[in-house]
C-alpha cells in the first residue's frame, strides 16, 4: 500500500496523523481534568481542559491543512493560500493559548511540513521564524516563563520544525526531480519511436531506390536484347526467346510495383509517437483521441506535432492547474488538425509566453496555425492545423 503513495500523500497522512494525536491528551483533560500543583501557588502544571475556543481552532487547524494539502505540489500557490496559511499558523498558536501547553508548537511543525511546498525557499523560512516568535507571548502568560526562558523553549521548538521543514523540502525537490524524470523519459520515449519510425521510413526509400536503379536498369536491358533476339531467331528458339521477353517485362512490373508499394507505405505514424506522452503524467488525467493510423511523409512536420503536444501537456500541469486533459488529431483533407481543452483555471486574455510562442513559430514554419480560446475558470482550449506535406502548403 505505501508504494502506492507519492511523497505528497505521505507527508499529508503523516501530518493528519499527528494533528489527531495532538488532539488525543486535549480530549483526555477536557474528560478527566488533571491539576497537579507545583512550587508556587500560582503555578499549575499539566495540560488544563481546553475552552470551546481552544476546541474551535483545534479544528480549524484540521479543516486548513487538509484545504491546504489538497493537490500539493501540483499546482500555483495563490493569494487564498496565502490566506489559508496564515490561518493554520494562527490556529495553531491559538491552540497554545487555550490549552496553556506546548501543543500548539507541536501543530507549527506540521505546518513547517507544508511550507516548502506553498513558498519559495526564503520566504518559506521567514514565515517559519516569524511563527516560532509569535507562539513566545504563549510561553510568558500561560506558563510565566522568564522572557529569556521562553525564548529559548521557542528555539526548542524551532529546531524541530526545522527539521521537518528540510525533510519537506527534500521530498518537494525529490518529487520534481521525479517529475522531471518522468517527464524526460516519456519525451525520449516519443523521440525513439519517433526516430525508428523516421529510419524505417529511410530504409525503405533506400531499398525502393535502389530496387529501381539496379534491377529496373538491368531488366529494361535485358527486356530489350530480348526483343532484338527474337527478331533474329526463327521456330522453336523464336517461342522460347518470346517467352523469356514476356517473363522479363512481367518481372520488370512486378519490380515497378514493389518499388511504389515501398515508397506509398513510407509514412510515420505519429499516433504511436504521441501516446507515451500521456503516460504516468501526475495530478493531470490525460485523453487521447488519435486518429490510426495518422501518418505524414515528412518527419520534421511529424517532430513539430510531437513538441507541441509536450507543451501543451506541460503548460496544463505547471500553469492552467487542470485536472483533465483531452486531446484530439485527426487528417483533414491535406491538413492535420489538433484539439487540446483543460478543464483548468483558464484567464481572461492570453499571455503568449516562450512555449506557446515557440508553438507559433514552429507550426508557422511548416505553413501551420494555431488558435487559443480561454476565458476564466473555463480553462484553455488550443487549435492546431499543419499540413500533412510540404506538396500541402505549395498547393
């Protein structure tokens, strides 16, 4: 069961896991209040049983995180989980000062487990820094801690949750590297396939060729000598000569035929080279409609479909935030024509950046066109037509 998991759902169960613990000698006090009194009169100690206010941000700590950890790693922080954030942290310093106990710290490094994820690396360490001195007034009034001795049991604290804001931070480059791994093999996969489509296509034109210029030249020689002997011979060798002339310019045809078979079937296929793309991609549900077999004589048009299709998978995962993917190409007449719609977070104009530009120039290059619709929370929708041969665009 755990090899299914990624490095994202296990670091959630994890901090699920010990929200509910924390939650467990909460719910036991506030059953069975226990006091134990200490040297001074005023001092108590052990956890006291928590008010309904405690019991509130115990539960909207909950209610934050699993918000928070939904799709992590997969997706743009926004300004809401900005918001979100500053919510877990605040319930969670809250839950100290209800509970008079150092629980509270124990939930901030739970959400030093999420702030690698949500913010870049500098900020993600102010925040934690910035949160390990605000749960100090907690230390002062609720256990009448010295100002010093409260710092220091906040740099306690702060030392674990350092310690699981690295380990977070390890699991977040270990699950890019990961992506990109995934990423890289799926684009060589569809490079080699591509690549033997192309040398299987070379060595078929090779063969026709050379089945036209050595056996076509020979056999036309030999179909001529044999119609000049037969002029030459009289009875039986005259029927034996005519027989060999007729076998020679039937051998001849067949040859004629082969070659063109060879050259007509010397197309690539680009469905299978555009499958292994959809494969293993994360957070992203890939649907592929390709048309089979849809081939083009020319692989460079054929590379160009391919590295369009890696963007629009990559801009789908890293910039729309969709969750579904579907994309459509089929033959039109002389033109090849590719859909893509996301079910993302769309926008209300488009931005052309380096990927979608390089789409353009590629697709212009070969006489092709692309398209863009969007509007917001209506994700993207991109048309591409290219022309199956270079005949297509001269036409």
């Amino acid at each position: 069961m755990l090899a299914r998991l990624n490095h994202t759902r296990l670091l959630r169960y994890a901090g699920l896991f010990t929200w509910a613990v924390v939650g467990l000698p909460l719910l036991y006090t506030w059953l069975s209040p226990i006091e134990v009194t200490g040297e001074y009169p005023e001092e108590t100690l052990g956890l006291q049983p928590m008010a309904l206010p405690g019991w509130a941000s115990y539960l909207v700590f909950g209610l934050s995180y699993v918000w928070l950890t939904r799709s992590l790693g997969s997706r743009r922080t926004t300004a809401l989980d900005l918001l979100g954030l500053l919510v877990l942290t605040g319930s969670a310093i809250a839950v100290s000062y209800y509970s008079v106990s150092g629980l509270g710290s124990v939930l901030l490094m739970t959400t030093a487990c999420v702030l690698p994820w949500l913010l870049p690396l500098r900020a993600g360490v102010a925040w934690l820094v910035l949160s390990q001195f605000a749960v100090v007034p907690v230390f002062v009034r609720g256990f009448n801690f010295p100002l010093v001795d409260a710092l220091l049991q906040s740099v306690l604290y702060a030392g674990f949750c350092v310690f699981v804001f690295v380990t977070s931070l390890v699991a977040r480059q270990q699950a890019q590297a990961r992506e990109e791994q995934r990423r890289l093999n799926a684009e060589l996969r569809a490079t080699r396939l591509l690549l033997a489509e192309s040398a299987r296509i070379n060595e078929r034109t090779r063969i026709s060729r050379e089945l036209h210029d050595l056996l076509g030249h020979h056999l036309t020689a030999l179909s001529l000598n044999l119609e000049v002997a037969g002029h030459l011979s009289e009875g039986r060798v005259k029927e034996h000569v005519q027989q060999a002339h007729t076998l020679a310019r039937l051998l001849l045809t067949d040859v004629r035929e082969a070659v063109s078979q060879l050259r007509d079937d010397g197309a690539i296929d680009l469905s299978l080279a555009l499958r292994p793309l959809a494969e293993n991609v994360p957070s992203l549900d890939i649907h592929m409609e390709i048309e089979a077999p849809l081939t083009l004589d020319d692989p460079e048009r054929a590379h160009v479909l391919l590295r369009c299709t890696q963007e629009i998978i990559t801009n789908a995962v890293r910039h729309a935030g969709a969750r579904n993917l579907w994309i459509t190409a089929r033959r039109e007449g002389r033109m090849i024509a590719m859909d893509a719609r996301d079910d993302g977070r769309g926008a209300d104009t488009v931005a052309s950046g380096n990927g979608l530009r390089g789409m353009r120039e590629r697709l212009a290059q070969h006489g092709g066109d692309l398209q863009i619709e969007t509007r917001p929370n209506a994700g993207f929708c991109l048309h591409l037509t290219l022309p199956a041969s270079a005949v297509d665009v001269a036409s």
